[in-house]
C-alpha cells in the first residue's frame, strides 16, 4: 500500500509517501511554484503526479491552507489539527503529549490524551508569534535565520506585541549599540512570551514541537522552563504531511 501525504502550506508545500507503514520519499516546493508548475485546474486544482516523480499511488491526503482545492476525486482533505496529530503519534509513538505546531502563520497547542484530542487553541491572527516574524527579525539583524537561534543567554527585552513594530523597537536596539547576541535571544524570547499565555491551559509532561520553529534552540530553550520534556521530531516540517499518510494507512 502507497499513500501519499501532501500539506499545503502558506510558504511551502510539503509531500510525503508512505509504503507499508514506512515514510519512503519526501520532498518540498514553494507554494507558488507548486500550483504553477505542477498544477492545473479544471473546475478544481488538479495536482499532476507525474511531474512530482510519484507513482503507483493506492490512497491520497491533504492538508493545510489549500487542502479543498486539491482533486477531490482523488484526495481526501483532513484538516490540520487532526493531520499534525497523527504525524506527532507517528514520529514519537506517544499518545498523550502536548502538541505544538509554529508555522509560518499560525500557531497550533493541542492536548492528545490516550491518542485523542481534548483541547486545542489556534492563534491565526498575529504574525508575531509565527514563524514569518522570525524570518522578518532575522532579516532586520541580517543574520541566518539558523543561526540566530544559536543565542538564549542575556535577551534584550523586546516589548512590542506587533510585528510590524517590532521590528522598529529592534531597530532601536541595535542603534543602541546592543550586542548582537542579545539581540538574537530576544527575539527568540519575545515570540516565547507571546506563546506562553497561549500554552497556560496546556499542562502536560511531554510537550512535541513541529512546524518550522521547531529547529529554533532558542525557542525551545526557553519551553523547557514549562514542560519536563520537550521532544524534537525527525521531521517537524514534514509532520502535517506524515500524518496525511498515517490516516490514510490507518483509517481509510
């Protein structure tokens, strides 16, 4: 059995193939360069398979922002509360964790208990606790994005709630003479207080983070002053992807 595993992200667009329980091919493209270059639409998306280099495909799953464009005559769309989940179970074997999931514009918390869902909490109305507010910072600092992570000791204190005037108050720091590495772990820092109201419902031992933000040290630095274990998946940008595949084996 082949299953094919594709999210629709609003930067990226990720794709995973599953073969009997076993993740055996995995690739991604910018979103815009997917639905131009291997797209087409008929009433509906279409997504051309043979030009992703996949076949002998039996099921079909998606998820994420597009996920009821694609053909629905082959896909299935689940949406991504549930795909993240069942990739966090996948990569981990855990069925009760706390599931956060930083992408590039939204943030997911999920609380999983005996490998069910009892509470969740979504913020998709502020860039500044998403990924594209790292990226906006980073590119402020013109620094790596990888390699502004490295740096948690010291954070400047980054006040402003809004992204937008964020990056003016960072500004400001660095016309300040502020050292470099402060800088860094303040921006790590500011989106972990941003995040910190949103996660105070969510009690747990183990805490999975995917997404992106995942391969942020920093960030996760800072998270295990509130979970005993903080666990980094294999693929945490491939997560909502392998889960589409997990379904599929599992359940369909």
């Amino acid at each position: 059995m082949r299953t094919l595993g594709i999210d629709l992200g609003s930067r990226e667009v990720k794709i995973a193939v599953m073969e009997d329980g076993r993740i055996v091919n995995k690739s991604k493209v910018s979103t815009m360069t997917f639905y131009r270059e291997y797209c087409s639409f008929d009433g509906k998306i279409l997504v051309d398979l043979n030009k992703l280099e996949i076949d002998k495909i039996d099921k079909a799953i998606s998820t994420g922002y597009g996920r009821n464009n694609t053909d629905l005559r082959m896909f299935k769309a689940i949406n991504e509360i549930k795909a993240h989940v069942y990739g966090g179970i996948y990569q981990t074997g855990l069925k009760d964790f706390i599931l956060l999931d930083i992408g590039g514009q939204d943030v997911k918390v999920v609380k999983v208990e005996k490998g069910i869902i009892t509470d969740l909490d979504l913020n998709e109305k502020c860039a500044a606790s998403c990924g594209r507010y790292l990226e906006n910072m980073a590119n402020v600092l013109e620094i790596p994005l990888n390699s502004m992570s490295d740096y948690y000791d010291n954070p400047v204190e980054l006040n402003s709630t809004c992204a937008v005037f964020s990056e003016s108050e960072l500004i400001g720091k660095i016309a300040e003479g502020i050292d470099i590495k402060r800088l860094c772990a303040g921006v790590s820092y500011s989106l972990y207080k941003r995040l910190k109201p949103l996660m105070s419902n969510f009690n747990g031992k183990d805490l999975i983070v995917t997404g992106g933000v995942a391969t942020n040290k920093a960030v996760k630095h800072y998270l295990e002053r509130d979970y005993e274990n903080i666990i980094s998946v294999e693929e945490p940008q491939f997560n909502g992807a392998i889960g589409c595949c997990y379904y599929g084996e599992s359940f369909l």
